[in-house]
C-alpha cells in the first residue's frame, strides 16, 4: 500500500515521491514498467556540420519528414529534439 496525501475538497489522492519511486523500481524488477525506448546511433559529417539520422520506423510514427521543424536544446549532458508545434500539428 502506498501512503500519500488525499485532497480534502475533492478526494484526489497524491502518494509521496519516495513511495512512487519505490513502486517504478519494484515494476522494473519484475520486468512490467520497460525503461525509456533508447536509440544509439552514430553521428555522421555533412561539409562543417553533424548529422543525426532518425531510424524511418520512428519517422513514420512521429509523422516526421524532411519539412519539420525541430528545435534542439542542450539540458546538461543531454540533447534535446523537441518538434517545433506548427497549426497542423
């Protein structure tokens, strides 16, 4: 059982971080809760720049082509690709 909070107006429940965490890590042991999809790729030189290739099964998933506009932003040690939100999307 987790123990958390409940809201006193509306009844909503809001369990603690740590019992959270604790319930992720127990998922993952017995293989229910997978770890975030990681591709590996290796970055390729096109004249002074570098290129990230994006695997065509998650093109098609995300609807990407070569008119989607992305922004890329560096979070720590990570990049970061978000799409651009446009009236279509």
């Amino acid at each position: 059982m987790e123990r958390g909070e409940r809201c006193d107006v509306c009844g909503e429940e809001f369990p603690f971080e740590e019992e959270v965490q604790r319930t992720i890590e127990g998922a993952r042991r017995m293989g229910v809760w997978p770890e975030p999809l990681k591709l590996y790729r290796k970055l390729s030189k096109s004249g002074r720049s570098l290129v990230l290739r994006i695997p065509s099964d998650l093109e098609k998933q995300m609807h990407l082509d070569q008119h989607t506009k992305v922004a890329i932003a560096k979070a720590g040690n990570r990049i970061v690709v978000e799409i651009e939100k446009t009236e279509k999307n």
